[in-house]
C-alpha cells in the first residue's frame, strides 16, 4: 500500500465543517471594521527578513527560535535575500504604510487585515499550531487617545457581535521615550538587591528587557512583582492626561476595563497604551494590543504613531465553541431536483432546470450520475431541501415540473404535490 501524505505536524486543513465559524468571524469582524471606518489591506507572505529582525526584536524567541526564514535562490548575480514568512502582522502593515507614501495621505490611516496567515515554529502542543490566522486592525499617522479608545471598542463590538460573554479589557501604559528610561531605572534599583533570588529568566531580563520582569510567571518572584514600583506613577504629564484620556472614552464606548499595572510590552518601540482582553473572569488570554509610536522609525520612516492589534481567529473559535456560541447556520438547499428516468432529454431537462434555478438566485441541486428514484429521493432527504423537482418524459410533454414539498413531508404529513408549468417555477420557488 503507497504510504499517503499528511499536512505537515503542527499545520491543519480548515475543513468544510468548520467554516461557518471563519465565515461568520470574517463576517462580523469586516463589518464592524468598515462601522468604523477602516480600510482592507494584504501584505505579501513572505518578507525581508530583517524587517522582522528590528521590529520583532533580535534576541527574541520569535526571531531567533521561531521564525521560518531562510536563503532564496541566488538571483543572475549570485546575490540572495533571506527571507521570512511573516510571524505577526504589525511590521509588514507599516512597511507597506511608507512604501506607497500613505503618510501623505490624510491621517490616521485605519486599515484591517482578515484571515490573514502567521507563522511560527513553535513546539507543537494541543491547540498550539504553527500556522495561525489573524484577523488586525493598524491605525498610523494620530497619537490622539480617541483613536485608542475606538481600536478597543471595534474589537470590544467585534466580540459582543459575535455573542461572546464575560469579555473583560485589562488596561495600561507603559510610557513613552520620555517618561519610561526613568521608570526603568526605579524598576532597576528596586530589582538589584533582591536579583539573586529571582529566576534564571528574570536575571536576563533585568540587563536585556527589565519591563518583562512584571511578565515572569516564576511563584519565586511573585511576590517581588506585587511590590515592584508601578510604571503608573512615573508617567510625565503627557502620558497622564493621553492614559487618562482613553480611559474617558472608553467609557463613552461602554466598554468595561480593568487598569493592570503588570500589562507590559518589551519593546522600546512600544508607547503608552496597551490592552488585552480577556473572559471567564480572566482565565482566558484572548489577544492583545497597543500603541507603537516608535516602530515606523524603525522601519526607516519618520516618526509616526500607531496603534493596533491581533486576533488570532483560531483562538476566537475555540472561545465561540467553549462559550456554546453557534455560527449561523449556512443556507440550505430550496429545490432539488429529481429526474424521472434515465434518457438524454430528461437528463438535459434536468441540468437547464438547476442552471436556471442558480442563475435565479435559489440554491439548487440535483444527482449526478444517473441514479434511481429512490436514491434520488434519499438525497432529497439528506440535503433538507425544501422542494423536490420531478422531472419525467411526462413532465416534459406537458411542460411542466411536478413539485413536491419536503417541510409537508418532514411534519409527518404525506408530501403536498403540485404541478407548476416549466416556465413559472423560478417565481413560484421564489414566492414559496
Ligand atoms: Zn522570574
Ligand atoms: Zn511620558
């Protein structure tokens, strides 16, 4: 027996039946998006690696461990680019932003990405994959905390349209250029004497990325994150009144949040506000976001803000189904129909009738391979269409199409039968 291929570990199909949750999370998130006021954009797959290399961090696990990059072919002149599937959605948006001169446009751009691919090569584990679908939202050129507010009420809306429950907002800032070297050093001369009793990670985190040492999960130094200094206290007057700002109009969007000092991002690109939402009285981690004022400099560009975030949309299925949250259930098929006997004009009948029903607008059926009529009939049955269409010799004489109503059929009563001429059903389907 030929040994049979399988999607690589760690990848999956997205079959048939798990589609009308994409759809309906497409669905619902794209509306919203446009509601308030944001524009689609794809990137390419792949990148220059090395715009994952300065915004992502070198140093990080995502750019050392678990980015797929590597060496294209060598071009005519032997010369080849590393390059990179993207691992987050962020980078190649600004990239994009400066490279067709967007800033000149007015400002804030707002744009969304959907469905749109992610790549680590993460450890596989349970509900882990290392391809995973986002669906973002970017909003460049504005640092006015209305745009902050708005991000996380789109997103707020997004999960209330999707019915989910016990959404909760955790909230904070983590300072700018300004403020946050300041901070830093408190953090630091806090951490000092109490840094050989804290975990290994924790002991490069205080030279390399000392926001992350509120981040550790370690029991040892929970104590000493409890205690820590709070980044709260060291905001300049600026970022005061910009964390104060959001925080009023996100009660005007009605959305509730909690202020978390611990709520960090290790980056030095990363400004003022970051969020994260979560349910089930934070037991669930649902995705994140923030402010990133810092990045398209970074990326070559003049200063210029930035706020966003990602939802991995696996992440938000799995919440849908733990919550009993159903998708709308897909259109079913109105007619089907039957053909009665087997010779060529009946079948050409057959396939212009389904043609014609399509064309109509109606979701329509047939068999295929010139089946009996009970097999036919048992098909009728499965696809729960509403109406059979038979369709005989006889039929055709007359010009007409003998209809039979399932839903009858299906309340226990014998199925209500009636002949429509040929060139009335498209009306009568639609009427009934
Ligand atoms: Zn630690
Ligand atoms: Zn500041």
């Amino acid at each position: 027996m030929p040994e049979h291929y399988k999607a690589l570990q760690g990848f999956r199909d997205i079959l048939p039946d798990e589609q009308p949750y994409w759809r309906f999370v497409e669905e619902t998130a794209a509306a919203v998006a446009h509601l308030y006021g944001y524009k689609r954009i794809e990137t390419p797959l792949l990148e220059d690696t090395a715009i994952y290399r300065r915004t992502a961090g070198e140093g990080t696990d995502i750019v050392d461990k678990e980015m797929y990059s590597f060496d294209d072919r060598p071009d005519k002149d032997g010369k080849s680019d590393n390059i990179a599937l993207r691992p987050e959605g962020t980078a190649g948006v600004v990239r994009a932003y400066l490279e067709h001169g967007m800033f000149k446009l007015p400002q804030p751009v707002k744009l969304y990405y959907m469905s749109t691919p992610m790549f680590r090569r993460d450890k596989p584990q349970a509900g882990r994959y290392r391809e995973h679908h986002q669906f973002g939202c970017e909003a460049l050129g504005e640092s006015d905390p209305a745009i902050d507010a708005e991000m996380i009420g789109l997103l707020y809306q997004v999960y209330m349209q999707l019915g989910l429950r016990h959404i909760r907002v955790h909230l904070n800032s983590i300072g700018d250029r300004n403020c946050r070297p300041q901070y830093i050093e408190t953090l630091r001369d806090y951490y000092r004497p109490l840094l050989s009793t804290c975990c290994e990670d924790c002991q490069v985190r205080f030279y390399k990325n000392p926001l992350r040492l509120l981040d550790c999960k370690e029991a040892q130094d929970q104590p000493k994150i409890e205690n820590a200094p709070k980044i709260a206290d060291s905001l300049c007057e600026p970022c005061r009144e910009h964390f104060a700002a959001v925080q009023r109009y996100l009660t005007n969007y009605g959305v509730p949040f909690s202020l978390n000092s611990l709520l960090v991002r290790g980056l030095d690109y990363y400004t003022r506000t970051v969020f994260e939402f979560t349910s089930e009285r934070d037991k669930n981690a649902l995705n994140g976001g923030g402010r990133y004022d810092g990045l398209a400099e970074i990326l070559g560009g003049q200063p210029t803000p930035g706020i966003g975030f990602g939802m991995g949309m696996e992440r938000i299925i799995l919440e849908m189904k733990r919550q009993g949250v159903t998708p709308p259930v897909e259109e079913h098929t109105h007619a089907f129909v039957v053909a009665l006997g087997k010779t060529a004009e009946v079948k050409d009948a057959t396939v212009q009738l389904v043609a014609d029903l399509r064309h109509s607008g109606i979701k329509a059926e047939m068999s295929y391979g010139d089946r009996g009529f009970k097999a036919q009939m048992k098909q009728v049955k499965s696809s729960s269409a509403d109406y059979a269409l038979l369709l005989g010799e006889d039929e055709l004489a007359q010009g007409l199409v003998t209809v039979k109503d399932q839903r009858s059929n299906e309340a226990g009563m014998e199925a209500q039968q009636v002949q429509i001429k040929r060139e009335e059903i498209v009306d009568y389907l639609k009427e009934y």
